[in-house]
C-alpha cells in the first residue's frame, strides 16, 4: 500500500466534507474556507465582466452555487481516488482479476462515490472494502446536502427579494417612505411598517448567516435588491431620528429594534464580505419633508447630527459598492442629496 497516497486522499475528503459540514449545516460560522475564497474569487471576476448590458451578475448566485458543488463533487473524487490508489492491488477487474490501472482508479472512485455500485471492479481486502463502502456514504451525503441546500437558498432568495419589494413599495426614496407614513399629526402608520420589516430582517440575516452563498444572488433591479433596501431604511431611520423633531418620531422601541436589525445584518455581512467605504453616504436633502410641512431641523443642525454617525453611513456605503450598486439608486429624482 502507498501511504504517501492514502494520506493524501484521506487528508483531501476530510478538507472537503468539512468545507461541506461548515457550510451547509453549522448556521454561526458562515462558509467554508474552500467555499467563502472560491465564492469571493468568482463573484470578483464576474462584477469584472459585468457591464450595463450584460446582466451577468444575474446569473451570479446560480454560479457561484453551482461551480461550489461541482467543486465539492470534483475534489472528493480526486481524494478518494488518491485513496484507492494507494491500494489498487487490492480491487481488481471482477471478470480478469487483474488490478486497477490509473484510467480504472479514476473511473472506480467516481462510480462508488456517486453511490453506483462497484461497477466492473471488486475490492479483495478489508481495508479497500470498508473504504469503498464509506466512500459510498460520503456521496450520499454529498447528494443529500446538495439538494437540501439549493432548496434552502431558493427559498431565502424569495424571502430578501419579497423585503426588497415591500419597502420599495412604500416609497422610491427614504424621504417618499417618511412623507407617505406622516399623517399630518405624526408617524403612527409607521409603526406597524417597523415592526413587520425588523422581524423579517432578523430572519433574512441569520438566513444569510446559514446560507453564505446567498448573498451572491444579484438583481439589476434596484427595488427588489436587498442591499438597496437595507441602506433605504437605514435612511429612513437616520432622517427620522437626527432631522425630525423628538416629539414627532414613531415609538423609540421599534427604532430600536429596526437598528438592532439592521446592525445584526451588516456585523455578519462585515465578518465574511464587506469593506466600509472611505466616503460616507451623502447628506440628504430635507426640503420635500419641509415641502410637506414635517418638523424637521434646520440643515446646520443635521448635518452635525449625521457627522456623529460619519462611520456608519461608511459602512452602508461599502455595502452598495460590494453590492454593485451606486448609493443614487437610493434616491428618487425628486429627492436628491444635497451638501446645502
């Protein structure tokens, strides 16, 4: 036996099914090694070839899924395949009796790893049998989280582009979403807004947290962009506490909550992706609040408020630009940043 080669091998599928374990099914430790590098390799190349027309960073969540899969599938092949050449005197042609050859080795450790069977070749001793029965259970595994796990981030995928659209739907910019929760007296319709969003945040999250890839799934359409509406409310949020006077803010603890929130997402999306951006966000413009006669400060003092929470506002710009987004779309035409 070659135990060069059968150290190798078992050093390879551990490598592997630990990668598989550590992504798919420990929810607080994010993406393996193998597959948080080869995610953000992939992603990198493709926002490289992205273009206006192109689209292809549509297609970036199916890719990057399906190229961690086969990658799993490929190199568990090559690691059992350096196992059952490390003994390949020891499964031999059922019909000759003549030991593996290279191509053989190759085709044997594929075919009982995709749960096959032996095909045209036996093993002869204890070793290379319980060896080719294991290998058998690691494809069945492979096989089962595979499945398991796509139907789990197709599902996520609809859940943060459902969010996406619901805030969107309330306005095209954080000024439309405080302008049309005002009531002339107050913010009480924005009550129920906030809580419904932070509990669905809060999920979407830790989702994000168990299914690292799905932050790979990109959309060209900024309303249903998941990114874009976390930095939507995060404005909504700022405007509301920093320009609008205290008395006329929604009640304190679901600001809170909505904060938490969004604090709790950007600190898991800080860990595995995102870099704060060296520029802040820009300063938004107050005049459509004043235009619907909203109390808010005068721009001298808020724009000393918003300077309090200079590194914040980096932090959310970071997280356009990981995103491939520009912070514009987070205004509408009507209610563009101003430095006045």
């Amino acid at each position: 036996m070659n135990i060069i080669f059968l150290i190798i091998g078992v050093t390879i599928v551990n490598f592997i099914v630990i990668d598989m374990i550590w992504t798919s099914l420990w929810v607080d430790k994010g993406a393996g090694i193998l597959t948080r590098n080869l995610s953000n390799i992939t992603w990198n190349i493709l926002v490289r070839l992205n273009t206006k027309k192109s689209g292809i960073l549509n297609a970036s969540g199916p890719i990057i899924l399906m190229i961690t899969l086969f990658s799993w599938v490929l190199i568990l092949w090559i690691g059992w395949a350096f196992v059952f050449a490390s003994g390949s005197k020891d499964i031999v042609n059922s019909i000759t009796g003549n030991p593996m050859e290279t191509i053989d080795i190759i085709y044997y450790s594929g075919y009982v790893l995709f749960t096959l069977g032996n095909g045209d070749f036996v093993p002869i001793t204890g070793l290379m049998k319980i060896l080719s029965t294991f290998s058998t259970g690691v494809g069945m595994l492979l096989l089962t989280i595979g499945a398991s796990y796509i139907i789990s981030i197709v599902g996520a995928v609809v859940k943060k582009r459902a969010f996406a659209i619901n805030v969107s739907s309330v306005g095209k910019s954080p000024q439309d979403i405080i302008v049309n929760s005002w009531n002339g007296k107050n913010f009480q319709h924005m009550d129920s807004f906030l809580i419904s969003l932070s509990s669905e945040l809060s999920t979407l999250t830790y989702q994000h947290k168990a299914y690292p890839l799905l932050y790979y799934y990109h959309t060209d359409d900024f309303n249903k962009a998941l990114s874009v509406a976390i930095v939507k409310l995060d404005e909504v949020l700022t405007i509301l506490e920093h320009a609008v006077e205290y008395e006329k803010q929604p009640n304190s603890l679901l600001f809170i909550g909505m904060r938490s929130s969004i604090d709790n997402y950007l600190n898991i999306l800080n860990k595995m992706y995102i870099k704060s951006s060296d520029i802040p966000l820009s300063i938004p413009d107050l005049r459509i609040l004043r235009e619907k006669n909203i109390p808010v400060k005068s721009i001298d003092d808020f724009n000393k408020e918003i300077k309090k929470i200079e590194s914040r506002r980096k932090n959310l710009r970071g997280l356009l630009n990981y995103d491939n987004w520009d912070e514009d779309v987070i205004y509408s035409s009507k209610s563009k940043f101003s430095f006045k």
